[in-house]
C-alpha cells in the first residue's frame, strides 16, 4: 500500500487544525472557570468546610455526578435545543462550546475538589486565627497552595477535551475530527485520517508538555 | 488579660457528647508565661482554640484584653484576631510562600500598604534571626527556622497575646531550646502575654510563670510553675514532675547507693526549694569547711523560679564541723535530711 497525499489540502487542514485548537481553547477556559466553582462549592460546602452546607452539596454533587454519567456523543444530541438558543445554530465550532465545556466542568470540578482537599488543614486553620476573610482563604491560601494540582488537573481535562472536539466534529462541529471523518473516512481517503490523528496527537502532546512544565515550575514543595 | 468563665465545649459524635472542655475558669494576667499541661486527649489543643474561636465554645464566656469575645460578630471577631498570634505544632506555613512572603500574609490581611508592609517584614525577620533566608521557601528551610517563621508571622501585626499550640513538640530538643529561648526573649521585649500548650514539662519547666494541669477537659491543678514543682497536689501533675525528676524511684535507688558507701561520716539529703544561692552551696562548703563532700546522687532541676530537685551527699570529717555544714546548709534555705549517720 502506498500513501497517496494529493486529496490533502493544505488549506482545509489548516482550517481544521485551527478549529480544533479554538474549540479546545474556549471550552478549556469556560471549563476552567466554570469547574473551579463547581470544585470550590464543592469543597467549602462539604462536611467541615467553611460554608458546610448538605443540601447545596447534595444538589451540586448530583448535578456533577449526571453529567459526568452521560455520554459525551448523547450529550450534544440532549443539547442541541439549548444549543440552538444559546448559539443560534447546532452547526460549526461554536455550536460544540455548549456541550464541550458542560462535559469537561463537573469533570475538572472533582479534580478541583480533590486539589483542594489536599491543602493542609492546618494551613487554612493559622489563615483563619490572622483573622482572614472566607474570600482571601480562597484566594490567598486555597487556590495557591492547590495550584500544581489545578494546573495538573487542568491538563489532563484539556486532553480530554481534545478527544471530545472530534467527537464533536463527526456530528458536525469542524475541525479535525470533521476533516477526517467527512473529508477522509467517508471518501476513503485514509491519508487524511492518518495525518489528523497525527496531528491531534502532536495536539496533546503540546498542551501535556505546556501542562507538566508550568506544574512543576509552580510547585515549591 | 485574658478571663475565662465556665468555659466549655461539647462535640457531638454519634449519638453521645464528648465534652472536650468542661466548665474552667482561668485567669491569664498580661505579660505572664502561662503554660497549659496534659496529656493527649485533655482538652488542652480545644481549649486553646476557644481562646479565639476557631472552635465555638458551647458555654461560657472568654474576655480578652477588655473585649468579650463571645459577643464577637464575624467581622469584629475577624479584628480581634489580628491582635492575637499563634503558632502551631507543624508550623502550617504557606508552602507556595518564600519566607517573607509568609510573614506579609497577615499583614495583607490587616491591609497594611506594601512599602510599609516590606519595612515591618524586614524587622521582623531580623527579630527572629532569620537574615539571609528571606527567599527561601518552607521546603527549604529546618524545623527550628519554620517555626521562627511562623513566631514572626504570628508577631506581625503587634499582637498583645501569643497562643502558642505544642509549638516545640515537632522539634529536636536542642532546637526546641533555642525557640523557647526566643518566646522568653520576645515577652520580654514585647512585654507580649503568651499561652503556651505542651505535654512537655520541660517546656513548662523551662519559661512559663504560671501553670495550668488539665485532665479529662478540667484544670485539676494550677499555681506559680515553683510551687507547683515544690508541692504537686494532683496525681497528674505528680507523672509530668516524676518525667523531669524522675521521682518516686528515690528511696529504692537511694538504698542502692548507699550500700555501696563507706560507713564513714553523714549522709544527708538535700531538698532544693528554688533559692538563688543553690549553685554555688557546694563549692562554698567546700571552701569553708575543712571537710569532704561526696556528691552520690542528684535529681536536680531549673525552673524560672530558681533551683528544685533532691541531692544526696556524703559528709566526711569532724563531727561538730560536720554539724556546722548541716546548718550553713539550713541556712541557704535547703531542707536538710540525715539519712545515715556513722560519726
């Protein structure tokens, strides 16, 4: 068998390479924010924690948990009503944001939650005895002293991220698991295929590499 | 400085209550060492925390220099907080935090602006004698240095209290020494009331003023750390004088001794009260007295308060000059017992 690269444009790969790295980018960011609050609610409302809370951990443990059971695939189908309201079309990268970053955030949220789980007690004790405010042992203690595991955290979510993309680009969202599932497979053109996943997988090397040398960097244990 | 009334606290596990702290009233006068002393599980780490309600006490009421701290809402408790450092077991230093900026925390917290901030680190740093690991993190410092740290973070915003929870127990005793040294050195200078909590009655031995025993979330026994030593009444403060003193084991080991003692002269035992003269009583008798000393067993030890502990000596010589010894030695305060005598 020989490889026959002649179907390949440059340019609709560009596109899709580029889509690839917005959809992972934005739905990494929403995913960020959006999973730090679930993992922060999460921590203070657990038993023991500052805002100790069983009902509105009940509520957002579950929450977490539902999303974090369902299928990515079923997920976008579940969400295309929404989606169309939000974004105003079920089609093109934007349109996978919704369901991208839903997905990630409970997912990132337990990793947060776990993060700062880790953060010695004693530390957020001698905090409160300075007389610190809830907010600054968040802002000034919590998340610090959680960061290695939040950047760590952050990275393996990112990853999976990636995975969800081209997910997502088989039902319609672009990038490169649309180039290579429309583009490649269904044309048997098995080139293209060969060459998205070889650029996928340089993807999430890149964000790995990124992910473990800022970890490390920060990490002053 | 500090008044504490009925003080008490009840945790709930299961279906039964423990109750950590039960019903103590304690009077802290400012500027005092005052040591608190049990044994695992007494309630003296809870007791500290009720100081500035980390834990809510259940009932009772605590004052602090003039404020009523259960009258605190959020946010004055918050302020009242600043006024009152403390120090932990393991430190519980920011690790993300070089040295200095450890010290600044409290600091940002009192909001204090940055130039002045720097100034205020920079005192402080040298107060505890930690020039030259400024930029150095928690990781890379020894046990005795993060807990120097964590003395000037606790002084940083001026505190007229100290609470300090089992601050030397994680340490070494040689740097354990050394951090007492400086909590003595800072209530001097500062003139800064510190509540100390150990199990160890060395520490106590060593710096407080004032002792506290606890058992079971009660204070059986408290008074000046000299007259405790001198006269312990509780069986429990008996144990922690019997780990400094080694006491009780005496007499059996006293026969021992003697057996192996020429029957010659007297052999005497000395009881030590904390009288100033101590030191120097065996060398002066020794130059006075044309007479030989035998030194043959000594359980001896330093309070803040002067000398206590027991000494056994043998007196060989004239017996009149030997008398003589026996009442310089009543003199200088010692309690004086003949316990063989073969003149």
């Amino acid at each position: 068998m020989t490889l026959d690269f002649s179907e390949l444009k440059m340019d609709q790969l560009i596109e899709a390479t580029n889509e690839t790295f917005y959809m992972t980018t934005i739905s990494l960011v929403g995913t960020f924010v959006f999973g730090l609050l679930l993992g922060l609610l999460l921590y203070l409302t657990d038993k023991e924690g500052i805002w100790e809370n069983k009902i509105i951990n009940f509520i957002i443990a579950t929450f977490v948990n539902v999303f974090r059971a369902i299928p990515f695939i079923i997920l976008i189908l579940l969400l295309f009503p929404v989606t169309r309201v939000l974004v105003g079309t079920i089609r093109g990268p934007e349109a996978a944001l919704p369901a991208l970053i839903l997905a990630a955030a409970p997912f990132y949220g337990r990793l947060v939650e776990i993060a700062l789980k880790e953060v010695d007690k004693g530390v957020v004790e001698a905090a409160k005895a300075m007389g610190s405010s809830t907010a600054r042992i968040i802002f000034r203690v919590l998340l610090p002293e959680s960061m290695p595991a939040l950047v760590s955290g952050l990275t393996v979510t990112a990853i999976s991220l990636i995975g969800y993309t081209a997910m997502a680009g088989a039902i319609g969202a672009g990038g490169l698991g649309s180039y290579a599932y429309y583009t490649g497979f269904q044309r048997k053109i098995f080139e293209i295929v060969l060459v998205c996943s070889v650029l996928i997988v340089i993807i999430v090397f890149i964000f790995q590499f990124i992910g473990d040398f800022i970890s490390k960097k920060i990490d002053k244990r | 400085m500090i008044s504490i009334h009925g003080l008490e606290k009840t945790y709930a596990i299961n279906d039964h209550s423990i109750r950590a702290v039960d019903d103590l009233t304690l009077d802290i006068e400012a500027g005092e060492i005052f040591g608190v002393i049990g044994y695992s599980g007494a309630g003296k780490s809870t007791f500290v925390r009720l100081l500035n309600r980390l834990e809510e006490p259940t009932a009772g009421s605590i004052m602090i220099d003039g404020k009523d701290m259960m009258q605190l809402n959020t946010k004055r408790l918050r302020e009242a907080r600043q006024d009152i450092g403390m120090i932990f077991q393991h430190f519980n230093l920011l690790w993300s935090r070089t040295t200095e900026q450890n010290i600044a925390f409290p600091l940002e917290i009192a909001r204090m602006p940055k130039k002045e901030r720097q100034a205020r680190v920079k005192e402080l740093i040298k107060l505890v004698g930690l020039e030259g690991r400024e930029k150095a993190y928690p990781s890379q410092l020894s046990g005795g240095q993060k807990q120097r740290v964590g003395i000037a973070r606790a002084l940083a915003n001026n505190p007229k209290l100290l609470l300090c929870d089992e601050a030397t127990s994680a340490l070494d005793p040689e740097t354990t020494h050394s951090i007492l040294d400086l909590l003595v050195d800072i209530n001097k200078k500062l003139g800064l009331t510190i509540v100390l909590i150990t199990h160890e009655m060395n520490v106590i031995r060593k710096i407080c003023h004032r002792v506290a025993v606890m058992e079971e979330g009660k204070v059986v026994e408290t008074g000046n750390v000299y007259h405790v030593f001198r006269e312990p009444q509780h069986e429990v403060t008996k144990r922690f004088i019997g780990e400094v003193l080694e006491d009780g084991e005496d007499d059996e080991t006293l026969e021992d001794v003697l057996r192996e003692v020429d029957r010659v002269g007297k052999v005497a035992r000395l009881r030590f009260q904390g009288t100033a003269t101590n030191d120097a009583l065996i060398s002066n008798i020794a130059k006075k007295f044309s007479i030989e000393v035998n030194i043959l067993q000594g359980k001896i030890t330093k309070t803040t308060y002067g000398t206590v502990g027991t000494l056994v000596i043998q007196l060989i010589g004239d017996r009149r000059e030997i008398d003589d010894v026996l009442s310089y030695i009543k003199d200088a305060d010692v309690v004086v017992e003949v316990v063989r005598d073969d003149t």
